[in-house]
C-alpha cells in the first residue's frame, strides 16, 4: 500500500507520458497507455502462427512475434534512434513466452545476438539484438553468446533492393571470432526485424560453412505482405478504445 501512495505521489510531481500518443499516463499504466497497448497487443499471432512460412537457404527454421506495424515501428524506432532501449520492455513477456516455446522444442548450444558494425554501434551506443537477447535470456536454458559473431563491416541501405540484391549485398558481412566453437553446434540467431532474412541468412550460412548443424532465426517482428497488412490493421481498428482519450494517437479511430 506505501508503494502505492509512493507512486502515486512520484507520477504527481514527475507525470509520465504514453510513448505513443504522448497522452498522460495513469498510475497503472507504464510506457503506454491502455489504448496504444492494445494495439500492439493486436499485432502479435498467436503462438502457432509465429512460425514463418518462408524458406530460406541456410536457415532451418524462423520465428516472428509481431506484425512490424505501427505502434510497433514507432517503438522500435525509438530505441534504435532515440536510445530509449526500455521501450522493449513492452514486448518483454510475450517474447519471453516464445523464446522458451522454441527452445523447449529444440536444442541450442547458444543464442547468438545478430550484431552491428562499429559505425552503428559508436552513433548508437548499444546494439538492439543484444538488449533483446540479454532481456529474454535469464529466463532460457541456452547460453547467450555475445561474441562469436560479428559484423565486418558496413552495409550500404538495403531499402531500395530486391530479395537477390539484399542477398548479395549482405554477403561476407559477417566473420567469426572462434570458427572453433561452431563445429557440430546448433545457434538460435536473434533480432529486432525479419524482412527478407537475407541478413540472418548470410550469418546462418557462415556458421553452417563451419560446420554448424542446425541454425534458427527468433526476430521480435516481421515485415508482411500487403494482404496481411490489411487484414491486421482492420482488425486493429476495430480494437476497443480502453479510455477513450487516446485521440491524438495517429492509429486509433476516432472517438
């Protein structure tokens, strides 16, 4: 109960913002508000349908937990570019969940984190796949190795490309520290978003080159096609509004 009043007498002096829709918090909300946290909550599948139906050359298996929608890119892109790496705390339970459905179904030696180059990583300060990784890890039973696998170099913006040119243009991005310590293993790479999978293809396909026997991809989110898209944000606009004052949020309908 004095934690309560505490808070309470904190949020009076110090009030907290949604991240979203910048709306004044109540004391029972954190980060977002009850509206903006609905929305997300609509752009996760549920747990049989995160499996992703694509095939890739080098990867066995991948696993998304979000539509890459909005207010999910809103978030994520707060923590690239504003370093508000928190904002993964709301995402933190489900991604636990399915991290310990995969790994429960299959063996890992290690999750491997996709890493970043330097140049990223001195503008950033931190790289989002470790902050993903190191958040969900306590709770799995593979280790977290944040060292094996690292990032060459740069790669020019992948946005404009098509599937075969992302492929070449991630292609030798990656190198291992200890080529050693991947023979006969099995890897669960991890990140924020799955697009093509060209990068995390490139990587499986280092590890498998020496010798890895099994290499999985875990991403928070996915990129879907445009039928999906409609579909999701039909149905995320049909989501009750839980207070009604979340008007200047730019994806809920109006009240």
């Amino acid at each position: 109960m004095f934690r309560q009043y505490q808070e309470a007498l904190i949020r009076l002096f110090y009030p907290a913002a949604c991240e979203i829709c910048h709306a004044m918090l109540h004391l029972e909300e954190n980060i977002l508000c009850r509206d903006c946290a609905g929305r997300l909550d609509v752009l996760s599948w549920p747990m049989e349908e995160t499996l992703v139906e694509e095939r890739f050359e080098h990867l066995d298996h991948a696993w998304a937990l979000y539509a890459y929608e909005s207010p999910l890119k809103e978030l994520l892109h707060g923590v690239k570019y504003a370093g508000k790496d928190y904002l993964l705390k709301t995402c933190r339970e489900k991604m636990i969940r399915l991290a310990q459905a995969v790994t429960s179904d299959f063996w890992y030696d290690a999750i491997l984190p996709i890493p970043i180059d330097r140049l990223k990583l001195v503008k950033r300060h931190f790289n989002q796949a470790e902050i993903l990784a190191e958040m969900i890890a306590p709770w799995l039973t593979p280790p977290l190795r944040l060292s094996l696998l690292a990032k060459r170099h740069s790669i020019p913006s992948q946005t404009a490309l098509t599937r075969e040119e992302r492929a070449i243009n991630v292609y030798g991005a990656f190198r291992l520290k200890d080529p050693r310590r991947v023979a006969g293993g099995s890897f669960l790479l991890l990140d924020d978003v799955l697009t093509t999978g060209a990068t995390a293809n490139e990587a499986a396909r280092l590890l498998k080159h020496h010798g890895a026997k099994r290499v999985d991809f875990l991403a928070l989110a996915r990129t879907v096609a445009p039928e999906e898209k409609n579909r999701i944000l039909s149905v995320a606009l049909r989501a009750p509004l839980g207070r009604g004052h979340c008007k200047q949020c730019p994806h809920a309908k109006t009240v």
